[in-house]
C-alpha cells in the first residue's frame, strides 16, 4: 500500500458528511446492565459525498485519482473541513530523557481525557514547552515530533498547526450514471486508514 501525498481535486461542495467512528463491543447483561469494551483505542473517520452534477471534466479528476490508487488499495490525504487545525493544543509532558512525540489533539471534560493522534501534517507546525517555541523538526506523514534537546520533567508540550486524515476509498468500483449530457452524479466514501510505518 502506497501513501500519496495528494488531494481529492474537485471540492465536494454540499453533501459531505463523516466523522470519527469507534468499534464497542458490548454485552447486555442479565441484570439489565451492560459491560462495554472498546475494541480501537483511537477512532477511524468516515465520510461520505455526493457529487452532484459535476462537469465531466471534475468526474474525470475523481476517476484519475481513483485510477492511481487502485480503489482500496492506496491512501492519501483529505482535509476534514470542520477540524484541520490545532491551536496552542497539548499533545504530553517532558520527561528529560524523550526527545520522540506523537502529535494530538485532546478532549477534556469532567476529569475524562482522550487525546487523538494526529497525521499527515501540512504547513509548518509550531512545538512549545511551556508556552514557548523551541526547536523541532516533524515526520510530516505520520505526525512525530522530534525535539532537538528532551523536555524537562513535568513540562507542558504543546503545538500549533494544520494536519490531514490519511484515507482510502472504500469501494474498488466507481459507479456513475449521466443525469444530462453535461453532468454525471456520484457517490463516493472515504475512509481513515493508519499512517505511513516508518521507513515506508
């Protein structure tokens, strides 16, 4: 499997849904209570998009990127409208001897955390120890950060940037149907996949 570093060409326009998806398993119990188990530890996005009356020209930009991932079998990158973007965001603690970190994003309410890895970065991120710049450099495909010195003990990392999702498309058949002589309708769905192993 194959990451590209490129983007679905046509903006989907109206139509987009998705979000982020978890695998429960859950067992009803015969009290009337349930015992549930998470099955992935972090989420796999899915979105949908219809493609409506798309010029044949856009319905061929889909058909070529298509063509170059083979269906299901390659990745690349789709920019999540609604959440693309980390600010000030903290991502762990220094423990003086880590320098490696996995970007995230964190959700926090009621004493409950859940961080979120983050991938496929794009722009130039921006890492703080305590609320001040350092030096960094970044594995940009799977979302790594690599300080030049390790983090003292007990501080606060956190980042500024923009990021992608890594998916694939979830059908190896691209249906379309000729509404008109000028426009094709099309339905396609993405889904998140895991980034790139190292030296991939």
């Amino acid at each position: 499997m194959a990451y590209l570093n490129a983007y679905l060409g046509p903006c989907p326009g109206f139509g987009w849904q998705g979000g982020p998806v978890f695998n429960t398993r859950i067992v009803s119990l015969q009290n009337g209570r349930e015992r549930r188990n998470a099955n992935w530890a972090q989420p796999r996005h899915r979105y949908t998009a219809p493609f409506l009356n798309i010029s044949r020209d856009a319905y061929r930009e889909i058909k070529r990127m298509f063509l170059l991932c083979r269906g299901q079998l390659h990745a690349f990158r789709f920019r999540d409208e609604l959440d693309y973007r980390a600010e000030d965001e903290p991502f762990g603690n220094g423990d003086g001897s880590t320098v490696e970190f996995q970007l995230a994003k964190m959700s926090e309410d009621d004493g409950i955390q859940y961080l979120r890895n983050v991938y496929a970065l794009t722009g130039t991120p921006v890492v703080m120890v305590n609320g001040s710049p350092v030096s960094a450099t970044f594995d940009m495909d799977r979302g790594l950060v690599v300080f030049d010195s390790a983090p003292a003990n007990g501080s606060l990392l956190s980042w500024t940037g923009e990021f992608d999702i890594w998916v694939r498309f979830e059908q190896d058949e691209l249906p379309a149907s000729l509404d008109n002589p000028d426009a094709t309708n099309l339905s396609i769905t993405l889904i998140e996949v895991a980034p790139p192993q190292e030296g991939s």
